[in-house]
C-alpha cells in the first residue's frame, strides 16, 4: 500500500457537505411541494412511487456524479476528491460511494461533531464512512 500524507481539511469537508446536502434537500422539498399531498395545514408527505424521487436524488448528487466526475459537486468546488486508501488515483467504484455515503447521518451527528473526532484521529484523516469503505479525501 502507497502512503499518501493527508490533511484532515475539516473547513473543506464541511463547506462541501453543506453544498450537497442542500442541493439534496431542496431539491427533496421543491419535490414535496410540486408532488406531494397535504396532510395537515403545514406538512406534504409523498406517496406511492413519489417518495423515492428523494431517494433518488441522493443516489444522483451522493454516489453518481461522485463515481462519474471524481467527486461530488461539494467537493468539486472545494478542490478535495475521494481516492480508494490503496493510494491509487482512480475514481471510486459504486460500491465504494455507497459504502461512504450511508454512514453520512453517522458521521454528521451532532453537527458533524462525531465525522470531526475520527478525521481527527485516524491516520488517514477519515471519516467513518471512509473507514468502512477503505477510501480517504485528498487536495
């Protein structure tokens, strides 16, 4: 395995994060409101095949476009990319994406907090996601 030094780049990490998450969820809501049905005075809920377009938006923005560009939109913009720990620079597989995708709530508990205290201590500055997919973000 090629060591690669890494830098945990917290400030980046959280600035993509954020850029994801609220092109997800706004596109989710935007959804709620065009397709959704009323339920009480304030709340939509989606119905029937409707609610797995948020779904699907978060397969596209998390896992698609991270596996077809190298990285997803946030961290695109922020100049930081996910490579496989093995240290070759290649863009990751499916699996990989979803592997770190699905511990995202995970590690964005408590504000980010949980995601912060394990890049902090890991030698590759990882997240748990990362972890579980063998995968580390680089600059």
């Amino acid at each position: 395995m090629t060591f690669i030094e890494t830098q945990p780049h917290i400030g980046r990490r959280i600035v993509a994060g954020s850029i994801d998450y609220t092109i997800i969820y706004a596109l989710s809501f935007f959804t709620m409101m065009l397709l959704g049905v009323q339920v009480n005075f304030d709340a939509n809920q989606l119905n029937n095949a409707f609610s797995l377009i948020p779904i699907g938006f978060w397969i596209l923005m998390a896992i698609i476009i991270e596996i077809t560009a190298g990285a997803t939109i946030g961290n695109l913009i922020v100049g930081l990319r996910a490579i496989p720990i093995n240290g070759q620079y290649r863009k990751l597989t499916f699996l990989e994406s979803l592997k770190r995708h699905l511990l995202d709530p995970v590690d964005m508990f408590f504000f980010g907090l949980v995601g912060i205290i394990v890049m902090k201590n890991t030698p590759y500055n990882q997240r748990i996601g990362d972890l579980w997919a063998k995968t580390m973000v680089i600059k």
